[in-house]
C-alpha cells in the first residue's frame, strides 16, 4: 500500500536521481515545487565564535515573543505551539528594546549531530551581527558536547552563507527539496 500525504509536506531528497520521479509521482495531486539547499557542517576545531550582542537563551516564558518573530518570518505559530517549541527545542535570541529581533535554534539533538535550524532576523534588524550572534551559541553548544552543528541553507541566500562561513562552517552538498500542498 502507498502512502502519500495528505497535508502540506516538505521532503528533503538525499539522492537526486530519485527527484523526477517523486516530482512525477506528487503531479496531479496538488502543488509541487523544488528548491534546492546547501548541507554545511562546522566542528569544533573549525568553529569561529562571533561574540556578545546579549544573547539569551530563550525559555517557555519567551513564547509570546517567539510567536511574534515566526509570524515575522512568514511560518506563524501559536503562543502555546511556540511554549512547546521552547521547552523542546534548544533556542537562543536577541532582544532590542524588549522585542525579539533574532533566533536561531537546534531542532535536533544527537551525540554526534546536531541540527541547526531557525536561524531568522527581523528584516528591520538585518546587518548588525544579529543573525551570527545566535548561531554562535547554538553552535557553541553543539560542538562543546562533542558533536558536530549541520545546517541547511536555501541556495542564493548569500547573506547567510556570509553568516555560516564566517562562523567556521563548511559546504557539503547541494540537494533538492520537494515541497507538495495536496
């Protein structure tokens, strides 16, 4: 029995000769479109710290304003949604005259890997070191537990790949993700 989904999905592809047919297979079905990220990964020895900027690790009491920046961002969640994602995940921020300008996160936490992810700045608060200030210590924290930080970035967003360069990491690879909306 096939299984397809039935909401909005979002499919990273880790062999590219499998794109065209899971392209072909989500056709008909709904939207599809492809995009393509680049995998980087830095470990401790290669991890350049940026620091200061008063990064604070963010907790269940930072929810409202975690919610507001991901509307900011485009992916809307709700103040309980975003409590869970704070005690769950491990996430830093910056914050300017009591709002939240930046937040990068680790969605996953393994001994050897640790993935970096919801690293965002408030389009109003761009080019100030935000953005490498919170990856900082999210990185911090994976590398000094032994592990190694990955991250995914949309290819063309030079100002990130500044950002992780900077920081120590190094490109992988290039893959293609599939997102479908039935």
């Amino acid at each position: 029995m096939e299984l397809l989904p039935t909401e909005a999905s979002l499919t990273q592809l880790h062999e590219s000769s499998l794109l065209s047919r899971v392209v072909n297979r989500f056709k008909g079905l709904g939207e599809v479109s492809v995009s393509y990220y680049i995998d980087m990964a830095v470990s401790e020895d290669a991890f350049t710290p940026h620091e200061g900027l008063g990064v604070v690790k963010l907790t269940a009491s930072h929810a409202e304003a975690f919610a507001k920046l991901r509307g900011v961002q485009g992916r809307p969640v709700t103040i309980g949604r975003a409590r869970e994602l704070l005690e769950r995940l491990r996430c830093y921020g910056v914050f300017k005259g009591g709002e939240l300008v930046s937040t990068a996160c680790a969605c996953v936490r393994m001994p050897e890997v640790w993935v970096i992810c919801n690293v965002f700045t408030h389009p109003e608060h761009r080019c100030r070191g935000y953005a490498k200030a919170v990856a900082t210590a999210v990185t911090r924290d994976a590398v000094t537990s032994g592990a190694k930080a990955l991250l995914h970035v949309a290819e063309g967003n030079e100002a990130a790949l500044r950002v992780y360069r900077a920081l120590g990491y190094r490109e992988l690879c290039r893959r293609p993700w599939v997102s479908f909306k039935p």
